[in-house]
C-alpha cells in the first residue's frame, strides 16, 4: 500500500484525508479527534459501525472520487471530537468537502489513464 496524497486540516476540528493506492484500487482514510473505525463506504454503499454517523461522508467522498479513479474506491472515515455541536458538526463537513476538492485538485491524484506519484 502506497500513500499518493495527504492533506490536512487546521482549526478547531482538525481532520486528515489521505489517499493509499493499492495495486489498481485505491483506499481512502479520513480521521479527526479520536482515531476509530466509524464507516466504510464503496461501490455507492456503506456500513456504518454502531454508534457512528460518517456513512454519508464517507458516501459522498466515494461518490467523488470513484468517477475519477480507474480502480476500485474504499473510503474509511473515523471522525469523533466529545460534545460536538451542531455548529461543530457543520464545520467538519464543510472541511471535509474542501478536503475532497483539494485532493481533487492535487497534481499526484492520479485520474483514470494517468500513473499515480507517490507522496514526498
């Protein structure tokens, strides 16, 4: 398994989005405040682990990413900061959709008919 990008965020909710190539697929990690194993989505459906909620995150970055992708996506979103509030809850998402775009926007994002590079 081989890390092609990493992003990350600042501010008060910190997250990582980080995007593995393995072999011709890919996998997806996305993590902020206590590491855990929330939700993991592909192939336009998802298993969330009870008691979490990051299966719809999770759906949308797959949904984003898998139309660029030649291989198989597997997104794995783990995201827990204590006593969020709704306010909180609005700014991770809106971090992760910047997150999703900057991996995007990447020149290692190795869209279908080009090599990935890997990360420095």
């Amino acid at each position: 398994m081989q890390q092609i990008i990493q992003r990350v965020s600042q501010g008060q909710y910190p997250l990582s989005l980080t995007l593995y190539q393995l072999g011709g697929d890919y996998l997806v990690t996305l993590e902020g405040g206590e590491a855990h194993l929330g939700a993991i989505a592909w192939n336009q459906e998802s298993t969330v682990l009870k008691p979490h909620k990051e299966g719809p995150i999770a759906l949308e970055i797959a949904a984003q990413l898998e139309p660029l992708l030649s291989g198989q996506v597997a997104v794995i979103a783990g995201i827990h900061y204590p006593n969020l509030s709704a306010q909180g809850i609005q700014e991770i998402l809106q971090t992760v959709a910047q997150l999703t775009e900057q991996l995007k926007k990447d020149s290692r994002f190795p869209r279908k008919n080009t090599p990935a590079q890997t990360a420095e």
